[in-house]
C-alpha cells in the first residue's frame, strides 16, 4: 500500500475527501474544507484516518 505524501488528496468514508496536511506513523491528518460540500455536512475541518482506510485520489507533484 502506498502512504499519501503532504498535498495529496485522499478519498475515504463512502466518497469523503480531504487534502493530506501531516503524514504520521500510522495515519494522516486531512483538511476537509476541500470539498465543496463542506459546510454542508456539518463535519469538523479536520480528521485522522488510517493508511489502511483511504485511496490516494490526486498525487502532487512538487517535492
């Protein structure tokens, strides 16, 4: 499995998707303002999810 890098955008939870903004052991920190939908679903702006429990959506491609 392929560990999401800072930037990229991730998809979890049934269509979910937020941009990386920390890389940690076993999980990444995701900003959920990215979607459009945000406000509307009531969400916090960000969450911890698992490596095991999202797909890398968009790669970025600085270093």
């Amino acid at each position: 499995m392929k560990k999401a890098q800072v930037g990229n955008v991730v998809e979890f939870r049934e269509g979910l998707q937020g941009i990386v903004e920390k890389v940690n052991e076993n999980s990444v920190i995701v900003d959920l303002t990215y979607m459009d939908n945000y406000r509307d679903l009531e969400l916090d702006q960000r969450t911890v999810i698992n490596h095991k429990n999202y797909t890398i959506v968009r790669e970025t491609t600085f270093q």
